[in-house]
C-alpha cells in the first residue's frame, strides 16, 4: 500500500516552515532561521515539481525525491517557472543559488566544516517569492 501524500500537506508544511523563519529572523537567531527558511524552500520546490507542474493533488511518497539539494529541485521546475524565479530574485539567483544549494545539510553541521556560506538574506528572499508563487 503506497502512502499518499496530497498537496495541500507540503504546502502547509512549507508555510509553517515559513513562518518559522519568520519569528526566528525577528529573534536575530541566524542559523535556525537559515534553517527553516532551507526547509521551506525546499518544501515548495517540491509543491512546484510535483504538484503545480504536473496538475494533480495526490502523488505516492515513492514518487518525491527525498533530496535537500535546492539547486537540484529548482532544476527540475518547468522553464515558466524557473522565468518567473529569476525574473524575481535577480540575474545571479543561480550563481547564489550554487553557493547554497546544500545548506540545509551543511548549516545544521557547520562546525564540522572549514568553511560555510550562510546567505539567510538570500535564502528568506528566495522563500518568500517561492511561498508567493505557491500560495496565489
């Protein structure tokens, strides 16, 4: 028996994840705030890929790639969406992008590494244009 998961679930998720990031960000808690807004992005570039781009409401779990890798979900969005992205974010969303693409993995464990980018600007920016487009 394959478990569903509907729509409507990730992208309650990615604006709880959202709002999270919100509230930290107001208490100046850097990481946990890069954190959750990683999880969000995440989160509705799945809703994107998964759901929006191919018109359905229901998808089995097996079918959603359990990846962290943003840059790779972004890569797998319909061009128009991907435009609508960069018309959005600016002309070096994806060389920024690069830099963060991981850091969801890296961030939670950054004392394990010489050296981190931590782009939480960027990254509560991306989030917000992603929840736009996902919640209009």
């Amino acid at each position: 028996m394959d478990i569903e998961i509907n729509d409507y679930e990730i992208l309650d998720r990615a604006n709880q994840f959202r709002d999270a990031a919100d509230i930290l960000k107001q208490s100046n808690k850097l990481i946990p705030t890069e954190l959750n807004a990683c999880l969000a992005c995440e989160l509705y570039l799945k809703y994107l890929v998964y759901f929006k781009k191919d018109h359905v409401d229901k998808k089995p779990v097996a079918h959603l790639k359990r990846v962290h890798d943003l840059k790779a979900l972004y890569g797998e969005c319909d061009d128009n969406t991907k435009i609508e992205i960069k018309k959005k974010m600016g002309m070096d969303f994806e060389d920024k992008l690069e830099n963060v693409k991981e850091n969801f993995k890296i961030v939670r464990y950054d004392y394990e590494f010489e050296k981190v980018v931590y782009s939480p600007g960027f990254l509560i920016n991306f989030m917000n244009v992603l929840s736009e487009m996902c919640n209009s």
